[in-house]
C-alpha cells in the first residue's frame, strides 16, 4: 500500500472533535483504495491545550520541524496532507505535499495574523467547500485547490434516525468553549428560555475546568467527549440543532444534522453557504433567538428535505468519491 502521511497538532488527535473524526474517516476510506494513512504529530512544546505560553499555535508548528521530518523519513512517507499551516515549509522538503486546513485566516478566528503568512507558499489544497476554495484564490492566489466535504457516517444516521424520539424543546449545540464558537449566547438563550431544554456539547475533557466560569442555568444539560455513536443518538432527540460560531471551514456538526432531520439554525455568514436545504435558516445575534424558537415551534418535528440534501452533498460515499478521484492523480 502507498504511504500517506497525515500532520496534525497533538491536540487533534487527541480530542473528540472534527479533526480526529476527519482523520479516522481518511485513513478508513484510504484502507479501501490501498492508501495507508499513518498518522504524524509532534510530542514537543505542546500542551492538553489550545495555547501554550511561547509556543501558541503556527509558531509551536515550526518549532517541530524536526520530529515531524524524523517521523516522515522514518516512514519512508513522500506524500503528506498537513492540516495545520504552520507545517507549509514541508514542502521544501517533499515533492507532494497538501494542505487540508481545519482552520483558515479569518478575522474571526484566534491567530489568524500568524496563519496568513503560510497561506502565501501554499502550492496546493484540498478544501472541504466551494467558499474556502474562492477565499484561497481570492486572498492567496492558490489555485491548484480540490474540494472535498468531509462526510459523515450513514451506518449512525440509519441507526440512530427515529422521529418518535424527537423532544419537541430539546436544542442542540456543538462545539469548544472558545469565544468565536459563543457558547456565552447559548447559555443566555438558556436562560430567556426556561421552558427550552438545552445540550451543549463539548469536543474535549478539558472544557469540564473551563466551562466552571460560566454561571449554568438549570435547562442546560452539559457533555464531555461524546463518541460519535452517542452524538448520533443525542441528536436524534434534539428538535433544533443551532450553530452560532463566527466562522467555520466545514462545520461537521451541521452536516450531521441535516443528515439527521434536525430543522437548523445557523449563522448568514457566506462560510455556512453549503448548509443550504428547506428547513435551514440563517440568522445572527439579533435574531437568532427568534429563530431558534420559530424552529421549535414549528410543525415539522423532522425535515426529510434537509436528510436527503444531507446525503446527497456530504456523505462518507461522497468523500469517498471525492478522495478517488484525489488519490488517483496525485498519488500517480
């Protein structure tokens, strides 16, 4: 089987978060088409957190050049996909290397100053919507840019899709307690809404110390490192699945809802142009609220309309396809 190397930060792969499910997913599917995807991370100068002090983010990435190119070499990998920018100077050193970013130079995001730079030797990328493949020609002059969704699992979707066991005030959301993701707004909805049950969903063990900040209103119901299985169950009862991030380079979570039936709420920024079907309303600050209600009230428990967009755009089989096609010229 050809080789691949993938690099990501520790954390990564770590966590219960789209980075880890992205990579197990790739290294499924390239099982199935002879592709071995070895995993590669630095174990140097990092931390069970976003940041640490002198080493936060693209610049802790240079600082582990080295290990990266130890474990590479050690492999014998000549093609790498690399997921986080600092590690672009790969490409001095290999022939065929890729950037898959699971972050992106928006002002919305944490260190997007320090990203920018890398983005300008980008030689060539695979992104996960039409939108980042305009902003890396647009803003970095990256041309050689393919697209391809990362998909959810439809073996969870056929197991775990059940109306019957809607609850008609359950909202779900998902995501890090960072400010860009506004868990703040979720816990206010809380509580402007006593009579809504709301789930927060958190990637990671750590946000258990981190979320102790917050004063947790009583129709919030908090979860840690969910497994896929147990997000997929979770979802299934959750009427509304509502997203309130500034920004997203994919948004997994939205993707599984649609695919879910949930009736959506999700921010107007254009990065969310791919959420797209009948019973997907966009939204901001201002109304957001409003929205969330709305869809609560709704007489649609489940949307079939946003399940079928869902399958059609973003499942394993799509990406899959999508990763054929990939290998195929760039691996030959």
């Amino acid at each position: 089987m050809t080789k691949v190397g993938l690099v990501m930060r520790k954390i990564q792969f770590t966590e219960a978060q789209g980075p880890r499910i992205f990579a197990e997913r790739l290294r499924q599917i390239g099982s199935e088409l002879g592709v071995e995807i070895i995993f590669i991370s630095p174990e140097r100068h990092v931390s069970g957190h976003d940041w640490l002090p002198g080493y936060e983010h693209e610049k802790g990435d240079l600082v582990n050049y080295d290990i990266v190119l130890d474990q590479l070499h050690a492999q014998q990998i000549e093609h790498v996909i690399y997921t986080v920018s600092g590690f672009t100077f790969l490409n001095m050193f290999f022939k065929k290397t890729v950037l898959f970013p699971h972050s992106f130079p928006d002002p919305a995001l944490t260190g997007y100053e320090m990203m920018k730079p890398f983005y300008s030797i980008v030689n060539k990328a695979i992104v996960q919507t039409d939108f980042l493949k305009r902003e890396m020609a647009d803003k970095f002059g990256v041309h050689d840019v393919t697209v391809i969704p990362i998909g959810f699992n439809e073996q969870l979707v056929d197991k775990h899709f059940d109306p019957s066991r809607v609850v008609q005030n359950r909202i779900l959301w998902i995501g890090r307690d960072e400010e860009n993701r506004r868990p703040d707004l979720v816990l206010e909805y809380a509580r402007c809404n006593p009579d809504k049950e709301v789930f927060m969903v958190f990637g990671g063990e750590r946000y258990k110390e981190s979320m102790k900040k917050y004063n947790i209103p009583h129709n919030v119901k908090l979860q840690f490192a969910l497994s896929q299985d147990d997000v997929f169950a979770l979802m299934n009862t959750a009427k509304v699945y509502w997203s309130c991030s500034k920004f997203d380079t994919f948004a997994m979570p939205l993707t599984e809802a649609l695919a879910m039936g949930k009736l959506v709420v999700k921010p107007e920024h254009a990065c969310y142009g791919h959420i797209g079907s009948r019973h997907a309303f966009a939204g901001n600050e201002q109304n957001w609220f409003e929205l969330v209600n709305m869809a609560a009230a709704s007489p649609h428990t489940i949307s079939l309309e946003n399940k079928a967009y869902a399958l059609e755009r973003f499942s394993s089989k799509v990406m899959k396809e999508g990763y054929q096609r990939f290998f195929e010229q760039w691996l030959g």
